[in-house]
C-alpha cells in the first residue's frame, strides 16, 4: 500500500479491514473506486466542529446510509469472527433518518441500536471509532456467551 | 355492531379483535374511518383466483404495507398477551416488496420471516388468517418458554 505511507497510517485494528471492505460491498455507484483506503475512511470522521455546522434535522443521502450500514455488516461481521456463527445485521432506516439496527446471532439479538439524528452519523476519529466497535463487539460476543442455546437456535 | 349482523359474521377470534385495532392503529391517512369492522377486514382476504390475476412482480403500495404492518404487530400483540413480556416487531421492506420482518421478546427473536410478493400479502380467507396466526403465536410462545432467560433479558 504504497499511497498509505504518504498519509497518516489508519489504526492497526482488524475492524478497519472489515470497514473497508464493507465500505466497498455497498458502494453501489463505484463513488470509492478510485480512492485509497485512507480517503475510503475519511467520511467516518466527523470532528466536533463539522457536527457543529452541521442542521439538528436532516434527511440522510444514500452515501451516509451506505456508511452506516458498512459500520453495522462490519460489526456484524467480527461478531461471526469471534464466535465463528453467523451474525446477521437488519436496519429500519426511516427517510428522516430514524430507526432500529439489530444483528441478531441464531435466534439472540446481541446488538440493539436506535437510530437518530443519522444525517450525523460519524465518529471523532477513526481511533474512537475502532474504539467504540471493539466495545459493541465484546458485548455482543458475551452475549452468545451468555445465552448459548438461543445463539445456536 | 349492529353493521355486522347484516354482514357475515367475523371469525369469533381475539387475533381479529387485534387486526381491527392495529389496522385502524397503521391507518395514518383514515383511508378505514367509515368503514365496518367486515369492510376493514375484506382487503385481507386474496382468494386463489385475485391473485392468479395480479403480476407476479409489483412495488407494494402504502396501504399495502400498512396492511402488513398491522398483521405483524397484531402478532406481536398477542405473543405478548400470551406471555406477558412486551413483543416487538421490526419491519425491513423494499419498494420492490421484499424483505425481513421479525418479532423480539428481550434478547430471543420470536419469530423471523423473509418477505417476498408483499404485493399480494393476503390471506384465503379470515379464518385462514386466524389459523395462520393461532400457527405463529404458539411457536413464539414456545420459544419464549424454551430460552426464558434470552426472553427476560
């Protein structure tokens, strides 16, 4: 990865191979073809003063709605990797940019997650982000830990 | 009621007490509001030969959806009757008609079924409706008393 040693390195975290991927997987219009992993990432990152200018309400664009669910698949998808079943994500995303996200593992809901303000939908850095999924991940496997037999169902 | 006895009788079922509930509850344009509990009921029922007459492939419209919606919640009204424990369902539908609709108790999905043809969602009949249903309640309820603990959480 030649262009990557030019810009700041991203996090040394799996969950960023999974986004990428992901990111690439539901980019229908090709819009990230042409871009290096570092400029891949870089919509995640939503600083505090960009949140700032940003309107309280705002109907989410397709791209954010993409992001959005490349973050849940790649969670879902570490979810699978560490308790080797499948981890399933299902979104109900209203055009105003609320809603539900579930990843579900067999019958086992292991992430729950209200949907609001996703117009806004980003992370302070791409570290807080690896951050925050690391979190999301760990609960969700203890979960399947916790109730094995719906987890298998 | 006295509309209904000059009408034929409904099925004598509480699901159906349920329907008209969550259908007057999803009817957000009172498309229903002058109509009998029977003419409320009458676009659910899709006899063999309507639909031999409709497309094989069509974008559901509004009242449509609305009429699925009030199904599955109407489910999940009594799933959480017949357990105690608040059902909830999650709609995901595309404007081609399909998708996923599942029922969750706590953590333990209930029940979990693709969508496809919601086009032509509609039953044989409502007494077919009813069984369908009564079908559906009792697997959910015995899910709820094979993983409790998933169900409590």
């Amino acid at each position: 990865m030649t262009e990557t040693t030019e810009k700041p390195a991203l996090p040394d975290n799996p969950f960023i191979a999974e986004m990428l991927r992901q990111t690439r997987a539901f980019d229908s219009y090709g819009v990230n073809e042409d871009l290096n992993q570092f400029e891949i990432m870089q919509p995640y990152v939503v600083t505090k003063e960009q949140r700032r200018d940003m309107p309280i309400i705002g109907d989410p664009d397709e791209e954010l709605i993409a992001r959005l669910k490349a973050y849940y698949s790649a969670l879902a998808m570490r979810i699978e990797a560490g308790c080797g079943k499948m981890a399933t994500p299902m979104f109900n995303i209203s055009h105003e940019g609320f809603g539900r996200v579930i990843i579900s593992v067999g019958k086992l809901i292991v992430l729950d997650r209200s949907l609001r303000d996703v117009h806004r939908f980003g992370f302070p850095s791409l570290d807080k982000m690896c951050e925050e999924a690391d979190k999301l991940i760990t609960a969700a496997l203890k979960l399947v830990e916790t109730y094995p037999d719906a987890a298998e169902a």
